[in-house]
C-alpha cells in the first residue's frame, strides 16, 4: 500500500514512513533493505570468514577473551597498588596508624630539602599541563623519602575522591607545617596554584639554604673538639703508662699536672670508672633534657645568644631572613597579613623575637603598622623597619619585604664563612694547646731527672 490516494503529499509521505516503521518493529532481527545494502557495499571488498570454518571462529574469541582477561588483571595489580599496600594513615578517631610499608616506623617530617625538590617537581609539572593527580602520583612513585612518599599517594586518593588539595593538606600537619597549607590554600582558591607552589618550593629552598650554612658553620668546631678528644682518650689509654712504668722505676715525684694525667688514665682503664660513669652520663642527658623543656632555661639561652658578640649576628639575621621571606610568600599569595604573621612567627626558633612578633600583632590590632610595633624593639635593626614603613607608605609591602629577606640571606651567608674563617684558627689554637699540656705533663718528670743527674 502506497497511500496513492493521499491528495496531501506531506501527509502521504508521513503514512509511508509510519508503515515502513513498522514492519521494521514487526521483525526486528532483519535489518532494513537500505541498511542491509549500505552494509554490503562497506564491506564488499572484506573476505568474509566462512560459517564453515569453525576452528579460526574459536581461535579468534580465545584471543579476544585472553586479552579482556589481561586487561582485567592489570586494572586489578593497579587498584591494589593503589589502595592495598597503603592503606589509611588515620582512624575513626583521628589517630595515626602506621601502614604496612612504614611497619616499626613513625610518620614524621620530611627533611626541608626532599619537601622543596618534591613541591617544584609538582608546580613543574602542573605548569605543563598534567593532571593533579596523575602528577602526585607520580611524585609518590619517584621520591626516595617515604614520608612524601606515603603523604602524596594519600592527598591522591582523596584528591580522586572528591576532596580538595588543602582539605587532604590539612590531615597531614605531621608533614605540611601551616606555612604550607596556607599557601597552597591561598593558591586553590585564587586558581593559581602552580605559581604558589612554585613560590612555596622557593621559599623552603631558602630555608635550608639558612639552615645548612649554620649547620656548616658548627660543623667545624664539632669535629675538632670530638677529634682532640678521641687523641686525648686514645694518649691516656695507650700511652701514659708507658710513661708511668719509667718514672716508678725512677722513684722520682711526679709534678702535679703530670699526677694529675696518671690519677686520669688508671681512672679510664678501670672498669670501675665506667659502672659510675655511664650512669652518670644518662642522670646529665636526663637532667639536661629537663632544663631544656623549661620556658625560662630557654627564654635564657635565647637572651644569651643575642648578647654574645660571636653569635648575635648570626643569629638576628637568620631570623630575620626566614621571617621576611616567609611574611613575603605569604603576603603575595594573597594571605591577609594578620595571619600571615603568625604563621611567620612560627619560623622564628628564638623566643625573643617570637615574643616581639607577638606584641607587634596587638598593636597591628589596635590600628598601628607594622614599622612602628617593630621599632619599639632595640633587637630589629634600623634598615628592618625603614624598608618596612616604605613599603606599607608606597603599598608595595611584599616587593620590599622580599628585598629584605633577599638581603639578610646574603648577610648570613657573609656572617657564616667569617665565623668560620675566625673559628679555624681559634681551633687549631685550641687542639695544639691541649695537646702540648699532655705532652708537656708527660715530659716534665723526664726533664727533672736529667736535670738531677747533670
């Protein structure tokens, strides 16, 4: 049926097509004629298999089957890396639990260096267009430092999850300080994150670049006391008495430092020594580490370092340096300063001025700016508070404060090598000044004898 006696030819063509529609309906396993045609006409030039060759049919599902089965394999291997060798660090109760790869260990912070090289990895890659994701993977994979290691593969899976990179930052202040989450927080919501971690990686570069030249700095003087005093240990052990069996056969009396070294070496060759000394030993560590945890041995200590000549200037500027460059970075992430301020005061290892950073922010407070909360104290120097009061004036507080942490970084690597360059001499003085006493003590007696018998 045609529907030829239709007059309206929209609405006979309309009828056809619902007629067609329906013995399509009617038997649905038998394509269309026109579909059928444009089928063959595709494939007419592919050598169809042959309904008789059954075997090539098995042969070629097996195949198809055995790499499904493979597939399926590696999606499992890659699950169970994911989440079976890590599980949760934490618990209901938000209690850390040590995972299988970290058994006997102890979730703590990395050092500064592996933390700064891992966060420059991650803004390097984020600036080239990899995933978040698939870039903390990575960096879980590659870090040699198991705390990264662990912390990046859990930020991860909750990153995967739904969960933001400051949300999966803040489980984990063992590793990030708040230093890093508010910069990385600040960096999320702005949407630039790849130029805060960058900033962030920048900024604990220059930490341990403070760090490790004061570490240099005492190194020296470390190794040549633990030098003499192995020599010394080793001269009164072996040595001395040699020296004592010829002066008993001499029957001469000894001079009293040369007494004194013999009383000390039949001291270190007793095993009655060490029963008291060890003991005494753990009593000093003991009563050492109590002093230490007291607010008032500390705020001391401190206040002793900032008034020694050797060490005042090593240590103001140190300060001061990591206290810029972290105000700096907080500031240009967009921080607000009130906050900026106390996360930067927690950088700062000396009490004093965390106590001045402190009163500074009451002032802040109350309305004041900053250069004038700072130049109440005698500890900041002058250049510290003009360089501030120009930038709160010109409103370019960041570009300056970045200045001044640029400035005394390069102070304290000047103040380090001349204290190293003073240290070296005074502990050569020092070494050949112990040593002559003990070889002097030893030798006098041998001179009174000749002495006697000219």
């Amino acid at each position: 049926m045609d529907y030829k006696y239709v007059e309206n030819g929209r609405l006979r063509r309309m009828l056809q097509k619902a007629r067609y529609r329906r013995k399509v309906l009617n038997n649905p396993n038998k394509p269309p004629k026109h579909e059928k045609e444009q089928i063959l006409q595709k494939y007419k030039n592919v050598i169809p298999i042959p309904s008789k060759k059954q075997e090539l049919r098995k042969t070629q599902k097996s195949k198809i089957s055995i790499l499904k089965t493979y597939v399926e394999l590696k999606i499992q291997e890659r699950k169970e890396f994911l989440e079976g060798d890590m599980p949760s660090l934490r618990s209901k109760k938000n209690k850390l639990i040590k995972p299988k790869s970290m058994e006997g260990r102890r979730l703590k912070s990395p050092p500064i260096k592996d933390l700064a090289i891992a966060t420059k990895q991650l803004s390097s890659m984020i600036r080239t267009g990899l995933p978040l994701l698939e870039s903390l993977n990575i960096i879980s994979d590659t870090s040699e430092n198991v705390t990264i290691k662990y912390a990046f593969k859990e930020i991860g899976l909750g990153i995967s999850k739904g969960s933001t990179m400051s949300e999966m930052l803040d489980k984990y202040p063992e590793v990030f300080n708040e230093m890093y989450r508010a910069l990385v927080n600040a960096g999320e919501t702005a949407g630039l994150l790849p130029n805060t971690l960058e900033r962030q990686a920048k900024l604990l570069e220059s930490l341990a670049k403070i760090r490790s030249q004061i570490k240099s700095a005492m190194a020296y003087p470390i190794a040549i006391t633990l030098l003499t005093l192995v020599i010394s240990f080793i001269m009164m052990i072996f040595v001395i008495p040699i020296f004592v069996d010829i002066y008993e056969q001499s029957d001469a009396a000894l001079p009293g430092i040369t007494q004194m070294l013999v009383n000390i070496s039949d001291q270190l060759r007793s095993l009655s020594f060490y029963y008291k000394a060890i003991p005494s030993c753990f009593a000093i560590y003991f009563f050492y580490k109590y002093l230490s945890s007291r607010s008032s041995v500390i705020w001391w200590y401190h206040k002793t370092l900032l008034q020694l000549p050797i060490t005042k200037d090593l240590v103001t500027k140190s300060c001061l340096a990591n206290f810029s460059r972290t105000l700096s970075s907080l500031n240009s992430a967009g921080v607000p300063i009130l906050e900026a301020l106390t996360i930067s005061k927690k950088t700062l290892k000396n009490k004093i001025f965390s106590r001045i950073i402190e009163k500074a922010y009451i002032d802040i407070q109350s309305g004041n700016p900053i250069y004038k909360a700072l130049d109440k104290e005698s500890v900041i120097p002058i250049m510290f508070t003009s360089m501030f009061r120009i930038g709160e004036e010109t409103g370019e507080l960041s570009e300056m404060v970045t200045k001044l942490a640029d400035f005394y970084e390069d102070e304290v690597s000047t103040s380090v090598k001349s204290l190293t360059s003073i240290m070296e001499p005074l502990m050569i003085i020092f070494v050949a000044v112990f040593v002559g006493v003990i070889l002097i003590a030893m030798y006098l007696p041998m001179f009174s004898m000749m002495s006697t018998v000219g």
